[in-house]
DNA sequence: TTGAAAGCGCTAACAT
DNA sequence: ATGTTAGCGCTTTCAA
C-alpha cells in the first residue's frame, strides 16, 4: 500500500473543500460550477490522483468485491467459470478474490472468515456439501449475498440462490445413449458421493438403467473423485468383469484416466469399450478417440453467477433463485453401437 | 457488506477501551492481564465478531492482499501458476486477486488502476510486454511492489523482480533433442513474437540449428499464439513442405493443434512426424502419443514469485531479484528417430 | 454553489 | 495494566 496523493492535497490544490471534491469523483456534481468542476478534474489528471477504495468503502460500506470460493482452479472445469465470474465482474466493476478449498471443509471456513472480515460484497460458492454444510447455512443467515453454483446443498433452502447444471439429467442423457446403442453392461465411475453434483449424475444413471429394465448392479458402480487418476484405477476394476461394454464416466479428467488405463492394457476405444464423460473440457475433442460427452456450459454459468450475485448485492430483484442450466450430449467417437449378437 | 458487531461493542460488553480490546486482537497483550485478556476473548467467541479488515488497513496501510494479473486462466497454463501462487498466498495470510487480461494492454491497465484503488500490497503479473511496457515501468516506479513472472519486459530493468523459466534453453533442448534424433528439417510454431517468452524460445531454436549446421529457414517458422488453433492452421501450412519430419511447437496447446490436424490428414505421429511441445501442462500425458515436451515447473514458479513479492512487502531482504527455473525434457511418445536413409 | 463537521472501525502514540 | 486521543481518506448530512 503507498503512501500517496489524497483527497485533501487535491482539495487544497484546487482552493476547495474536499466536500467539493469528493462530489465530482462520485459525479455528484449537479451543484457545481463548470468552472469549479474542470479545475478539479484538471487537477486530478495532472496529480494522476486516484481515489482511496478503502476509505471509500469504510463509509460506504461497499467493497466492489467478491469472493470466489472453489475446489481447485487446477481442475480444467474451474478455470471456465471463474472466467465467466470474472468476466462479468468486470464489467460491473467488482474485483474477484480467489479462494481454492480442494473440498477441504475448515479451509472453507477460513476462507469464509477472512472474505467477511476483509468485507466482500457477495460470495460464489462451490462447496463439497454432503457431510457438513452448517457453514454454509450461517454464512447464508448472516445476510451476506451467496450464490452457490455447481453443487447445490442439501437440504433445499428457501434462501439459496443457485446456478446448476441439471446433473441428473445429464446422468440420465448419457446412460440412456449407451442403452440405446446396444449396451447392456454399463459400469459407472461416480465423483466423490459427497457432493450433491455426482449423486445426481449417479441417479440419472441409475433411472436410465432402471428405465430401459436393466438391473442395477451395484459392483458396477466405483466411487471416483473426479480426478485422472482415480478413472485408471476405477477401469482397472471394471476391466475385470469382461461383460462391460460401456462406461459412463462422470468426468472428463475421468475418463482420460479411464483412456489411459485401458490403453495400456491393449483394449481399443471404442471397439472393446465404449466411454462417456462429462463437463465436456476444451481437451475432451483433442483425445483420440474425441471424447463423446455430456457438456456443461460453465463459462455461462460463472457468468450467470456473477450477475446474479451482483443483483443481489445492489438490490436489484431476481425473479429465480434458482437457475438451472440444461447438459447436452456431445457425439464424438469414444462409442460405438453394441451388438449383442456379435 | 454487512452491519457487524465492532470494536466498540466488544469495548463495551467488556467494560474496557477499545484499545484494550485491539491489543488482545493483535496479540499485543503483554501488557494485558490475564483476567482482563480472557474476558475479551470470550465475549469476542461469544458475539461471534470479526475485526473489520477494511477498517484496519486504512489505519495500517496494510491490506494483504495481492493482484495477479495473468492472461487468461482458461489457458492451462495458468491455474497452475495461480494455485501455486493462492497457496503461497494463503500461507502468509495473503489474498489473491484474479485478473485476466487476454494480453490486452488496455486491460493491464485497468486492473493496475484499480488494485492500486483498492491498495493491495503488490502485484504478481505476466504481461505481453514488447508491444507497450511504459505502464509496467510506471507500475514499479510508483514503488509498489512487483514481481513478473513466466514473461519478462524488455529492457531489463534494474529494479525488476522476476521468475522466469528458461525459455531459450527450452527451446535449445527441444531443438536439440530432434536433431539429435536424425531430424534436419525441423518447423517451429512460434508463440505470438509479442511476448518475450515466445521469442527466447524461438531463439533456440535457431541456435541449436545452426550449431548443429543446418540452415534456417524462414518458411519453416509460422508464428502461432499459444492457443490450439494457431496449431491447427500452422500445421496445415507445415505439411505442404514434405521434407518436414520434425516440429517443434511452443506450448503444449499448439502442439494438440498439430495433432489434431495430423490426424485428420492421416499422418501418424510419430511415424511420418515427430512432435516436441512446450509447458508440460496436465493433459499432455493423457494424448495418444503423450507428449515428449519440456517442462515448466509451473505451479513452483507460482510459489515461488509470490513468495518473492511477499518478502518485498515486507521489507524482507531478497537476495535474487530474478530467480530462473531450469527447462526439463521430457521423454513421452511423439518423437521417433528419423533415418535420413530410409 | 460550496463547505464544515461528523463519523465509518480501527491502530498507535502517548498519557495515566 | 489500561485509557484518551488523534487520525487513516473518504462520504454524507446539514448549514451557509
């Protein structure tokens, strides 16, 4: 922080009260005089003066910032909305504070605590939600602005504010393509069942598989953590039933684990097994195969966020708490039809 | 910004000043009773307060708090180097602010404007450089601390702190490595000749050609701008020169951009060409062929400017301003030897 | 059209 | 061991 040119000295140069000043800064200068007005911004241009945000924001209690609560920016789904988020604070003038947690629930909280001492206007919030989320609701009582995205919690509060991805239907999406082109043995690798997100991909699984009467085999089902690594040794395991043709990874990064697995042990994508991810990240087409996939529009929903979050904090109303954003099914080359007879 | 419980009210509750109460929240109670001390510190439990940073910093000049201005988070590149730098950060009780700039000098200096509006205590920034720099001259001049990191400014400034990879032995070492392997007609996809980076990295290039005696040649260097499509379209132009069995790509991005058009020609890597990228970055173990590359310790280098930046800030001596990582290569897939007499 | 004065919540020098 | 006071740089009411 530098020591630096204040509203006083521009005061004192200009042969005015800081009163005066401080009025045209805020363009409140209905009441004063051209003349008086020019000299000022005159002499704040040759003194490049710029005003003091923090003593600003101790009167006016408003910081223009937020805070972006996430897992990790190092997993490729989180640098997407935090551009959207970014982006839209921008425009609106808000900065964004950048918080990674890696689902880490007392880092959570230290992040919470700091972003409230240090006075944001709103918070953006991704949380692993399932074990504990008490935070999470006293954060919300405590009247601060929160839009949660991507994972919503349990239980459904009246006051949450929220943007997702219809998770269980992008479940459901792609489970039912694997189905309908002929696969019958259909492993799933979950995220970690702690976050709301990969329950509901799970469930949409599962309602598909139910649907098309398929039983539900629950040796099929491997709890992953959205990570590359826990796809390898989730295919490891599936690979040990020969029944399986397809696999429904609930992840990109997943299903790269997956590729790479059951590339080194020989198998070819998709003639011996078919994969569908999700999230659809900018390298899911460069894979070879390309990666079919359920895609979310995450540059669209940190946006989406954003605004929400910054209606909320200037009052402006929302008309839905909740806005859910819709998965569609990417068709590249990781499946293939399954014929049984074969 | 919420109405909050204050200093005062402690003060109150406690019946004592609020200086009394400030000390034992800054841990200054030597001289403090023991009795006195407790009870402060349980009211502070009790009504849940939380000192006002906002507050704080106006008085301290103090607001811990860091901007880093990169290009674009979205580009792989870069989460890692924020996580790196958000760890360090969070360690010494820092926050980070996230501004993306596209390489966009108006932006650059919209966000120097305002995080000095909002005093943070120095920034960490990977500017586009050659183009305009007199705003990061002024930037440093105005004494607020700075730390460049992955690009630096021409001209080298004496006052400049910066962590930087090697970026010129890099692209000796990829250059190099293909030689070595019986390669002599070896493209280059430059990364935008704005940035320093790209430029170093050109430079070796060339000059491990021509120590190795082979001629540059202008044809063969296409300037990409780091992102998977320049690859595409540089390599299109690549293969209209047969003679190319070796390219050395900038970034890893690019590099995927190659592949992808490769692919789609029916070339096989490495096969009828060999491939070298630059960066090392998540997914390029993932790619079939993985990716022989060179590596950037990228999230070390994240640590480690801010680590720098918060020694600045606090008046701690650094004894390097400008700390270089080492380039490693990295033995994957897409080279082959080439056979001249094949 | 302009300015004086109070005060935002805190720290820090200086009393006591 | 504790408290009084001034002041950080600004906005905002109210008065002139």
């Amino acid at each position: 922080m530098q020591v630096a040119i204040t509203i006083k000295d521009i005061a004192r140069l200009a042969n005015v009260s800081i009163t005066t000043v401080s009025k045209v800064i805020n363009n409140k200068d209905d009441s004063i005089s051209e003349q008086t007005k020019n000299k000022i911004l005159q002499i704040i241009k040759e003194t490049n003066y710029q005003p003091n945000a923090i003593a600003r924001s101790l009167v006016t209690k408003k910081t223009k910032t937020i805070g972006l609560i996430i897992p990790d920016i190092t997993n490729p789904f989180f640098p997407e909305i935090a551009r959207g988020a970014e982006d839209c604070a921008n425009i609106y003038g808000y900065n964004i504070f950048l918080c990674n947690t890696d689902d880490n629930a007392e880092k959570e909280n230290n992040y919470i605590a700091v972003l409230r001492e240090k006075c944001v206007d709103g918070i953006i919030f991704t949380s692993s939600s399932i074990p504990k989320y008490e935070h999470i609701i006293d954060l919300i009582d405590s009247g601060i602005p929160v839009v949660m995205i991507d994972r919503s919690i349990e239980p459904k509060l009246k006051n949450i504010y929220g943007v997702f991805l219809d998770n269980y239907k992008g479940g459901y999406l792609a489970t039912k393509y694997l189905i309908e082109l002929g696969h019958r043995n259909i492993a799933c690798i979950t995220g970690p069942l702690y976050t709301k997100s990969a329950i509901e991909r799970l469930n949409g699984y599962k309602k598909a598989l139910s649907d098309f009467n398929i039983e539900i085999n629950n040796s099929m089902i491997i709890e992953g953590d959205f990570k590359i690594n826990s796809g390898m040794v989730a295919a490891e395991k599936i690979i040990e039933n020969k029944d399986v043709t397809g696999i429904f990874a609930c992840n990109d990064l997943m299903a790269y684990g997956v590729y790479k697995t059951l590339k080194k042990k020989g198998y070819r994508i998709p003639d011996d097994i078919s994969i569908v991810g999700f999230d659809d990240i900018q390298l899911s087409q460069i894979l070879e195969p390309q990666l079919t996939t359920i895609k979310q529009p995450s540059y669209d929903m940190g946006l989406t966020a954003t605004r929400v979050l910054i209606k909320l904090i200037e009052g402006e109303k929302v008309r839905k708490k909740v806005v859910k954003f819709e998965p569609s099914l990417i068709e590249r080359k990781s499946v293939r039809e399954y014929h049984n007879n074969i």
